[in-house]
C-alpha cells in the first residue's frame, strides 16, 4: 500500500471537506427547487471513499454505487462543475442534463453509476468484473451499496457467480445503520452484515468505517487479493450518515442525541485533528484550505446556475438511435 503521509492527510483533509460542503450547497438549492426529484447525501461517509481512492489505480480500476452518488465521481477525476450541472437538470452536465442526482456516470473516469434500483449495481458490478478477467486488464471493481441491498436476493446470484468465476470484485456494504428508515436490527436475525460472505468462503471483514486509514488498509488487501486473481471481498464499511436518507426524510427512527455522538468521529474533524496534532499544518494553514473549499463550491454553483436547459430534440436524440423514427413529432 501507498504510505499515508502528511501528503495523503491534507488531500484527505481537502477532498472531505470539498465533497461535504458540495453536498450541502446541494442541500440549499434543494430547498430553493434549484434540485429537484429525490436527493441523498453522503455526510458523514466520506472516510469510505477517502480510503478507497488511496489505493485504487485510478488508470483502470472501476467503481459501481448505487444513488447517492455525487462525490464518488469527483474523486475519481469528473469535473464538479459538471457534476452539479447534471443536479440542477442543465446541458452541460454529465449526461446532458437527463440522468439527475441518482444517475451521475463517467465511463471515462471509470465510474459507472448511480443506480436507482435498490441493489440492481451489485449484479453489474460482477458484470464489469468479468469483463475485466475476460479482457485481463488487471483492473479491479468496487462494488458499493447500502445495508438496505445487502438484503435483495440478487447480491447471493451474484456472490455465488462471483467467487465461482473469480471475479476481481470487491464489494463493499456502507452499513449507515438504517437502511431507508430501518435499523439493522430490524431487517434479519444478525447484524453482522459481513457474515453474508461466510456462505460462499468468500473473504470477509468489518471494517471501520469513520476512520480513512482503516479503509485504506482494508481496501488494499481486497484490491490485491482480486488482483492477483484470487476472486472477491466482501468488507462491511460500518460508518454513519447525518442527514437524513434524502431530503424528504424527516429521520423519526433516530434521536438528535444519536447523531451528535456520531458526529464526535467526524472523519473530517478526526483528520483535522491529527493534522494539527502532528504538526502538518496550522489553523491558519487549513483555513486556507477551507477558503479554497468553499471558492470551489461556489464556483460549481455558478456554472451550474449559468448553464442552460437541454433543447427539447435531446429527449429523442438521446433516446432513438434511428433518425427518422417514426414516432418522434418532427415538430418539435
């Protein structure tokens, strides 16, 4: 594994803080119809993707999520601006516009969605995975869904498949704890989530997943162990989320008290204070980073305000391949 250093600490420091004051801006144009449609933020989990970049060959490595999915692309290379341009529904965004908060992709980048469908990326997570293998490029993909997926019936096809064929996959559960609204507990008769793994000899770990070194570390295991053609890792990202599922969620299965406790391990707030601990830089040095974070977010909210809406023949050219389809009104 690359060493984290005092480097890899203020990227860490950097690109949490940047992805956290996205999403809330995110949250601000939400209330203002700017954003509309559904709208799941990623507050509090940013250790997950902090950790797994640090390990990833960003060259040819892949990554598959489910919809709340808007920072998971920024850190793998896509323009924010774009990113909050596909939000507010504008041309320039990542899919002109047509795809919204659940359905950021960039083949380019090698981030293959945002999937609405509650589970529905982990099938095609191992399906980019056997691509892969069959092509031997030595790529790995990361596989993320939520406690709430962990439940559907396609994620034990696909574990079966997965280590049948040994499939350089790894798949990762961000156990946030509640699902939509419901606790762990609620859902089966263990809270291990991890354990699902143990049915196929797959490989199989919690992990913790407030702590971005404790991912990096895990991650890198996983990752070579698919590399080196071993097949699939299932590790449980046991970490939490403090806004609600979307933003219609009036969070009613939680107490505030609850989310202040979670909120004392911050990965933001913990990276900080190591960073100011090991003497890696000062306040002043860090409120220069909080001063460019925040130059970022609001230039990302200008292009996205200052971009214009898709013209109606996109719907069709995006849609119909044949030209002269003969149900596309030629006057449009």
């Amino acid at each position: 594994m690359k060493k984290i250093t005092k480097a890899t600490y203020l990227k860490w420091y950097e690109d949490m803080l940047f992805w956290r004051k996205f999403e809330d801006k995110l949250a601000a144009v939400y209330i203002q119809q700017k954003v509309r449609g559904f709208l799941h933020l990623y507050n509090g989990q940013e250790a997950v993707l902090a950790g797994a970049l640090h390990v990833m060959d960003l060259s040819k490595d892949k990554m598959i999520t489910a919809y709340r999915n808007h920072v998971q692309p920024i850190g793998m290379g896509v323009d924010p601006k774009r990113i909050m341009a596909e939000l507010y529904g504008k041309v320039t965004g990542t899919s002109k516009g047509m795809g919204g908060s659940m359905h950021i992709f960039s083949k380019e980048k090698g981030f293959y969605g945002g999937h609405g469908i509650v589970g529905g990326q982990i099938p095609l997570g191992a399906g980019m995975a056997f691509g892969d293998k069959y092509h031997n490029t030595g790529a790995v993909t990361l596989c993320y869904f939520g406690d709430g997926a962990a439940r559907q019936g396609s994620l034990h096809e696909t574990f079966n498949m997965a280590m049948n064929w040994k499939l350089p996959v790894v798949f990762i559960v961000e156990n946030n704890g509640y699902a939509m609204g419901t606790s762990v507990e609620r859902t089966a008769n263990h809270t291990d989530i991890y354990k699902l793994g143990l049915g196929y000899e797959m490989p199989c770990r919690p992990v913790d997943g407030m702590d971005p070194v404790a991912v990096a570390k895990e991650m890198d295991i996983a990752m070579e162990h698919a590399r080196k053609g071993n097949g699939p890792t299932f590790l449980e990202m046991r970490t939490y989320r403090y806004r609600g599922h979307s933003m219609s969620d009036a969070q009613h299965y939680r107490t505030k008290d609850e989310v202040a406790e979670y909120k004392k391990i911050d990965p933001i707030k913990t990276t900080k204070d190591i960073i100011l601990k090991k003497k890696y830089a000062t306040e002043n040095e860090l409120a220069i980073i909080d001063k460019r974070v925040k130059a970022l977010v609001k230039e990302c909210e200008e292009f996205a305000e200052a971009s214009a809406f898709p013209e109606v023949p996109q719907l069709y050219d995006m849609v119909y391949d044949q030209e002269d389809y003969p149900f596309i009104p030629h006057k449009l």
